[in-house]
C-alpha cells in the first residue's frame, strides 16, 4: 500500500511539474521570450555541427562580435536547460569529439533530440529597462535526420501519386542502375492477389535496398520515405511495411491493399506525428546546404539537391506571427539559406559561394517570399577547419586554404578552386572543374577567436532582435 501511494505522489508531482513547465511555456510564448529555432539541411550539411558550436559560443560568451548583445556588453551569458518528452541533444558528447585532440567530425543525426537554452540580456527596450533590466530568452532546437522532412508532403499525398514519383525517378539516370531489383520486383507480384506477407516483406526490403544505394552509393538527397534509410526508434515498425507498386485496383484482402493500408498507417501514426509534435511550432528557420558537394558531384546531384531542398521548405509555414500566432499557429517570420563549409574555400570565392546558393535555392524559397518574407543568405563555417594563406603561383598570388584533409588526416596547402556565380554550363561538369577537397575538424576551444565563419552573423539574424 505504501508503495502504491509513493508511486502515486510521484506520478502526481511529475504531472504538476509538466503542467508548470507547460503553463510557462505558454507564458514565455506570451511575452515572446521563446523562439523555436529549426535547424535545416540534408545529410551531411552540418546541422550537429551548427548547433553544437551555437551551444558552445552562446555557452562561453565570446568569438561572437557581430552578435549586437556581444559587441555592445548586454549579453550576460546563457545555460542548458533540461527537456522533457525526448532524449535531450548530446552536446557534451559532441563537444567532446570536437574538443579532442585530434578532433573527429560528429557522427550524422540518425535520431531525434531536443535542446533548450535560457540567454540572459540586458535589454534596450526604455519600458522594460527601468523594471526588468536583465532579461530570459528561451532558445529551443530539436536535432533530427533531415531526411525526415522529404516525408511531410506525404501528408497530402495519395499512394498513386507517392507511387508514380517514385517509378518516374528511378527510371531515369543516375537512380536506375540502382532500382533493378525493385522494379523487376514489384512489377512482377501479384498486387490483386491475396496479401503474402513474405512477399510483402521482400518487396520493402529491395525497396529500402534501392533508397539505401541511391544515399550511400549514388550520395543522392532525394529519398523518400527518409524513415526507410534512418529510421530512428522505428526500426521493424508495421508501419514500414509498404513500397511503391505499379497501378493497379484496389481489393479488400488484397497483397496491394495491404500496402496501402501500411502506407496510411505511415502517414498517420509516423508523418503526421512528427509534424504535430516537433514541426509545426517553429518561428525562425535556417537551411544549411553543402554545395561543394553538390558541386563536387554532378549535375545529377545538384538538381536532386535543389528538388529536395524545394520539397523540405514547402512543408513548413511561413509569414508574421503575432501574439495569437505564436501561441496557436506558429509561423516562421525569418529563413536563412546558409552554404555550409564555406572554409573550404578561399574567402575570395564566398561572394560566389552565396551568389549560387541564392540560385540553387530559389524555387525552395518561393514558399517564404509568398508570405512576404525576404531571406538571407550567408557562405558559413560553423566550425573552421581551414587557414588562409597566400601563395605565390606563376607570378600570381593565390589564395588557399591549408588543413587536414578528412581523407587521410595529412595537413595540407592547396588551391581549391573557384566557384561559379552562375549555374555551371555543361562543359564545367565535364571538365573536372569541381574538385572540392572535404577538411577534417579545428579543435574547438573556449576563448579562441577566429573559430568560424559568419556564425555570430547568421545569429544576428535569426536571434539578434529578441536579444534587444
């Protein structure tokens, strides 16, 4: 009995305390003293790295002059906050491999985490300034697979119209030397025939296999389900248990009708989840792009980059947010479009860098200039791992980078290229232009300056006025 009301008392108190968290919450959103912060990008462009540097700067305090609570002596220091509901953000461990000597680069997302950062200011607003001069800013991110993302348009789509993208991409080049096996697959079974689980089960893995090559393989972005290749918590979930399949109808009891449902459930129980609980709410936005690699890779990856660029923006919502907003409907009122890795060029080449970014993302952001936001966009490092120096080649003086390349950990000087302001033209593809070397991380110190590029800039922007 005793024990019965002990574990009563305690689950009463952790509902009290979620309440009051809950109640503080909605007050903070009230008084616009909290700001979800979505943290954007595909594979491998740098979103655990951005957030564990934004942490460890706003954590110490300095290397942040373009940040105005920086540079004009307001800003008074900020800590982690404990969060509830999902595993919290592993920044010590990130922190840990970026802080190592030597350092390694963090492992890609492959889950879903959640940090809160309380920043204390002293404010320049002349009412609160005389009764309140020190005030709370609650910054929140939640860390997940940027594969995710590709999944929300499901939200309004069809199996018919989900299953007729997928043929029409993997037919076509570079995807169909990687879909063979599915496709003989799928457009041999038995759709109207009685469900076969084992046929069924076959089917999702040559399915999941195509996605899987088509990432690893072919280093594309676009794959759709992103649960398939980074399924988090739901590995083996029912809810996976479906594939594309060529049309055909629909009846009760069928192999096809299985599948459907299975990709309903999905929908429901997984996308829309996903969308309620961790999407929806966020008011500022920022998209990291690797466009070196991108570069690097082709034109076939280039454009697959910018056609899932386009599907992540268009499932969030964007324009001005006021106090009902904030509380019942958030809506991103600022985006920043950021190519990531920008040290592993020369500085000369950043205006470039960001000319291209705004034209590789221009259909991803129609979405906002719709709602009447304008974007910005910024060549970041969030982490340097490349100096500057000045060599003399030819009689002409270049600039490069020198660093420790990823692939062998030999420090090194070289000249890494230039990047096009404009869409390259078919022979800059074919010519080996683009041959953008990957650097392996700087140690990340307290008290360092220099330790990236336009961090403090990009959080000028996407924090700086609540910061006032």
């Amino acid at each position: 009995m005793a024990e019965a009301r002990t574990a009563r008392a305690a689950a009463e108190s952790s509902w009290l305390a979620s309440l009051l968290d809950d109640l503080g919450q909605i007050a903070d959103r009230a008084l616009d003293r909290h700001l979800r912060l979505a943290v954007t990008g595909l594979r491998r462009s740098g979103k655990t790295v951005f957030t564990t540097a934004l942490v460890h700067h706003l954590l110490d305090g300095r290397g942040l002059p373009f940040l105005a609570a920086v540079h004009e002596g307001r800003y008074r220091g900020a800590r982690l906050l404990p969060v509830r509901g999902v595993e919290a953000f592993p920044y010590e461990r990130y922190l840990t491999a970026l802080a190592s000597d030597p350092p390694t680069w963090p492992r890609p997302t492959e889950r879903l985490f959640r940090l809160a950062l309380a920043i204390r200011f002293a404010t320049t607003n002349p009412i609160l300034r005389p009764l309140q001069p020190i005030q709370e800013l609650v910054l929140e991110i939640v860390d997940y697979p940027g594969e995710w993302l590709l999944d929300l348009p499901l939200l309004e789509s069809s199996f018919e119209s989900f299953a007729e993208e997928a043929f029409a991409l993997a037919e076509t080049p570079p995807r169909a030397a990687v879909a063979r096996e599915w496709l003989e697959l799928a457009r041999s079974l038995d759709q109207t025939g009685p469900a076969d689980a084992e046929a069924i089960d076959a089917l999702v893995r040559a399915y999941r296999a195509y996605l899987v090559a088509c990432q690893e393989r072919l280093q594309l972005a676009f794959v759709v389900p992103g649960r398939f290749v980074h399924p988090g918590e739901l590995e083996d979930h029912p809810a996976l248990r479906f594939a594309p399949l060529p049309p055909a109808p629909t009846r009760s009891g069928s192999l096809r009708a299985a599948v459907v449902e299975a990709f309903e459930r999905y929908r429901a129980e997984v996308v829309r989840r996903f969308w309620e609980d961790h999407v929806r709410g966020f008011d500022r936005q920022i998209v990291l792009v690797d466009l070196l690699t991108a570069l690097n890779l082709g034109p076939a990856h280039f454009a697959d980059t910018q056609r899932a660029l386009e599907r992540i923006a268009g499932t969030f919502r964007y324009g001005s947010s006021g106090l009902l907003a904030r509380l019942f409907a958030p809506r991103i009122d600022r985006v920043l479009f950021a190519a990531s890795k920008a040290d592993h060029v020369a500085p000369s080449q950043h205006a470039a860098l960001k000319q291209l970014l705004e034209i590789l993302v221009a259909p991803a952001g129609r979405a906002a200039r719709f709602e009447g936001l304008v974007p910005e966009f910024l060549a970041i490092a969030a982490l340097r791992s490349t100096d500057v120096v000045r060599t003399e080649h030819d009689g002409q003086l270049l600039s490069c980078v020198r660093g420790r390349l990823a692939e062998d950990g030999r420090e090194t000087v070289l000249f890494p290229g230039e990047i096009p302001p404009e869409l390259p033209e078919p022979e800059d593809w074919t010519s080996g232009r683009f041959r953008f070397r990957a650097f392996a991380p700087r140690r990340l110190r307290p008290g360092v300056p220099g330790q990236h590029v336009r961090l403090d800039q990009a959080l000028e922007f996407l924090i700086g006025d609540k910061l006032r």
